[in-house]
C-alpha cells in the first residue's frame, strides 16, 4: 500500500475552515483560528502527515477548496 504526504504551510493559512468543514477527520480549527491538520508533526515551517491511498482523496478535496493553496498532497516518493 503506497503512502502519501500531506502538507500544510500554516503560516499562510487565513482561517476560512473550508478544509475543516470537508475533511474533519484530518482537520480543524485550533485556537487562533487556523487549520490544523490532526496528528502532522512541524517540519520548519511545514506541518506533515502520511497518509494511505484510502486517506488520499479526502485530504485532496480538503486541498482543491483551500482558497490559499497552502495544502498539497504527494505520493511519497
């Protein structure tokens, strides 16, 4: 089963919650209003999770309704 890397550049995030409403699973709103993607670790200033191909298409959708563009989803290579 191949992995896949989600990321988020938080510090852009403008805390529309359009990823929340989609993908709560993966993602909410923490305590200064902006997204957070559950269970990712920071990396710099990227936040990363690996999920599985069944978890790829939601997080893909959560990507595609970020009006900033801050989301993106990678097969792990």
């Amino acid at each position: 089963m191949s992995e896949h890397n989600v990321t988020q550049l938080k510090k852009d995030c403008i805390g529309c919650g359009a990823c929340a409403a989609i993908t709560p699973k993966y993602w909410e709103m923490d305590e200064q209003g902006l997204a957070q993607l559950k269970g990712s670790v920071q990396k710099g200033e990227i936040w990363e999770l690996k999920v599985s191909e069944e978890d790829k298409e939601c997080n893909e959708e959560a990507a595609a309704v970020c009006p900033v563009n801050i989301i993106h989803v990678k097969k792990e290579e």
